[in-house]
C-alpha cells in the first residue's frame, strides 16, 4: 500500500481530513486531561497533535519509517516506536486509552491488531477506532468519479470497517466489551478543483494507486468526470467514518 510518502504529501491528501476528524475522534473515545493514550498507526501525527492539545500523555507508533521521522521531529517530547498494531511493543495493561484513527482497514489481520490493542490497555479502558464509512467518506467524491467510468472498479468500500456494524464484529472477536459503534461526520472546505484533485495523482493509498495505474488519456478522462461532478470553485466534503469503542 501507498504510504511510503513524504508526510508532506500524505498530509495534503489526508490530513486535511484526519486533523478535524481527530477532535471529533477523541471526544467519542472519551480522552481527557488525565488519559495516557496510545496513537496506533499515527502517520505524520494528526491524533498525537490533538490528544496534546487535551493535555494528555501519549506515545505513538507507525509502519512507515517516513512517518515515524516526521512525528518524532514534529514532537521531540513523545516516545514515537516503528512497528505495526498487530505486534504492538508495549507491555500489558500500560493505557488507559488506545486509540487507531483511519488504521484498521489497513491492518494486515484487524482481529489481532485489536487484540493486542486491547492487551496494552488497562482493565476497565477503552479501545477506540475510527473507519471512513465506503459510500460517504472523505475519498468517496472520487470513486463516484471513477465508477461513472468503471462501473466495477474496486473501491475501498469493503476494506475492513467501511460499512456500519463491521468495526462492532471485529471489536468483539477480538474481546472488547460494551462496543458502541456511531457515525462521525467532519466537512472540509475545499478552496477549488485543484486543490482538491492534485493529491489525488501523490500515488499514496488505494485511491492514488488507482489514478497511478491510468495512462495519460485516462487520467485526463477521470479528471474531467470529477471536475464536471464537483465544480471548479469551492465546495464542501462532508466526509463520514464509524467509530467504535470497547472496554477491556
């Protein structure tokens, strides 16, 4: 998968999404002042960076070694490890709060990723994710795009969470207890076509593999469905993940 990035790049493409999206997250997973929290999958750093501004402790780990050198310079304070969910190297029990916000559907195996989420959280904290739902989400503008032109175009609506009630199966086959799994809604305000659409050709996830994998003509084509569906000036996307929590 595309994530091997500059967090520049990555942060034009997704963290115009994932930085509203974190205040929204944390509220849901119920963060405060006196959590000590732990950012699963933290990219460049968008949750570490508001679970901060709440006054709360927190360590961070990510695949990406790019990411990990982004985070780490952007938050010398923090202990920031590579390394994925599903072997987390933490011990049992050190969180109150353990957090993976746009991370599951990426894991390799989601049940254990969770799992041993909820090993490093204390008895009686939270485990917490977020997914962006398939149909609403932040990249949905641009499937729709894709799908006038390829109707059977595989999107990244049937990635792990992408649809209600998924993130409650998984949380609970990996032993969460009193799952409540909502909707979270963010809107981004986007300044014009452009600024929207140039992340897009960055190559990072499964939306910039697809448009990597065009030629030029195609491209273009795509280029000029999404625009004609969107507008050149400025518009709202109003980008939708499930959220879930479970207690340990």
């Amino acid at each position: 998968m595309g994530f091997a990035v500059p967090p520049e790049a990555y942060g034009r493409f997704m963290g115009r999404y994932a930085d509203p999206l974190a205040e929204v997250f944390t509220a849901f997973a119920g963060v405060g002042a006196d959590s000590d929290v732990l950012d699963v999958g933290c990219g460049p750093g968008a949750l570490t960076s508001h679970v901060l501004t709440l006054g709360a402790a927190v360590s961070a780990i990510d695949p990406s070694p790019p990411f990990v050198d982004a985070c780490r310079e952007r938050f010398p304070d923090v202990d920031v490890r590579r390394g994925t969910a599903e072997q987390l190297p933490y011990d049992t029990g050190e969180f109150t709060h353990v957090l993976a916000q746009l991370v599951v559907h990426f894991m390799t195996d989601p049940v254990r990723g969770l799992a041993q989420m909820a090993r490093v959280t204390r008895p009686g904290g939270t485990v917490a994710a977020c997914v962006w739902d398939g149909p609403t989400g932040a990249l949905a503008p641009f499937w729709d795009a894709v799908h006038v032109l390829e109707p059977d175009a595989r999107d990244e609506a049937l990635l792990s969470g992408a649809h209600r009630g998924h993130l409650t199966e998984l949380f609970a086959m990996a032993g969460l207890r009193s799952v409540v799994e909502e909707p979270i809604t963010v809107d981004v305000v986007h300044p014009s076509f452009e600024e929207w659409w140039e992340p897009y050709t960055f190559g990072i996830g499964p939306a910039g593999e697809y448009e990597q994998s065009l030629d030029a003509t195609d491209r273009s084509e795509l280029e000029a469905v999404a625009r004609k569906r969107l507008g050149d000036g400025r518009f709202i996307v109003s980008a939708t993940a499930w959220a879930a929590r479970g207690t340990v």
